[in-house]
C-alpha cells in the first residue's frame, strides 16, 4: 500500500528507465521502441549476488491505471505483471513473476532456498523503496503478502 493515486503508481512503474533509482542491483535499462505503450522494448542489465545479465523485456498490456504485463526473453525468459487498486487514499500494488532460466549455473543458483530468500528479500527491499520515493512518506508504505497488507491496515 502507497498513499497515493493509483495513476501515480502507475506512471512510475511504467517509467522503466528509473528502475535502477529504487531497484537496487537494476543497473540500465534502456528503451529501444515503443516507450511506454503495448510492444515497448527495453534492454535490461541487471546484477544479482554478483553476476550481470542482460535480457530484453516486451510490455504486453499497459492499462492505465490498473495493469501492467510484460514478457523477459534472454538468458531470463518469462513473464511479470503488477495489478494496482485504489483503495481509499491508497495505491494497493500486487506484483507477479514467472522466471526461467537455461543458464546452467543460474539454474543451480535459483534453486538454493537462501537464494531465493535473498530474492524475496531483495525484491521487498525494491518495493518499499518504490513506495518511499512514489509517496514521499515511507512511514505509510506497507510491503509484503497481499492478505497480510489488509490485516496490517486493519490494525492500523
């Protein structure tokens, strides 16, 4: 949850050039057609627990507010969406992801268990700082699953 529009969600996720502000370890990302509309193109380099890769994502669906959906293709194939919902005066992101990789070594990485806790973790990490730097109010940010953001507000 952002204490935001959902449009303002939106348009910064959609602006794939600034990942690298608030995704740590996202060094470039590059458009190469299409910016910010079905079939965009994007040139990714990533680096995680020391290895770089590159890979090409395709934004598949843009509807805004509501809907992100892209493809990976690469040494990383797969896909990814975020559904957003304005809930009061709050954006509710959720994020999804489907990663395969036919690296050899990739492969073996991904699945260690503390690797993908690193993931988990590092992916949070990304998130909380996407809601800082969207709400400009960090306190107000929540990260985590879907049903235990609503129980947290509940709470609150």
């Amino acid at each position: 949850m952002v204490p935001v529009p959902a449009h303002d969600l939106y348009e910064v996720v959609l602006d794939v050039r600034n990942f690298p502000r608030w995704a740590p370890g996202v060094r470039r990302v590059e458009v190469l057609e299409g910016y910010g509309e079905p079939g965009m193109v994007s040139e990714w380099e990533i680096c995680f627990l020391g290895l770089k890769r590159k890979f090409l994502s395709v934004l598949e669906e843009a509807e805004s507010p509501a809907l992100l959906r892209w493809a990976y293709d690469g040494l990383v194939s797969g896909w990814g969406q975020c559904v957003i919902e304005q809930q009061g005066a709050s954006a509710h992101a959720v994020f999804h992801t489907q990663l395969w990789v036919d690296e050899p070594c990739l492969k073996k990485l991904i699945q260690m268990s503390p690797v993908r806790e690193a993931a988990s973790t590092h992916f949070k990490r990304c998130l909380a700082q996407l809601g800082r730097m969207v709400s400009g109010d960090g306190s107000r940010v929540r990260v985590g699953p879907a049903d235990r953001i609503g129980e947290r507000q509940q709470e609150d």
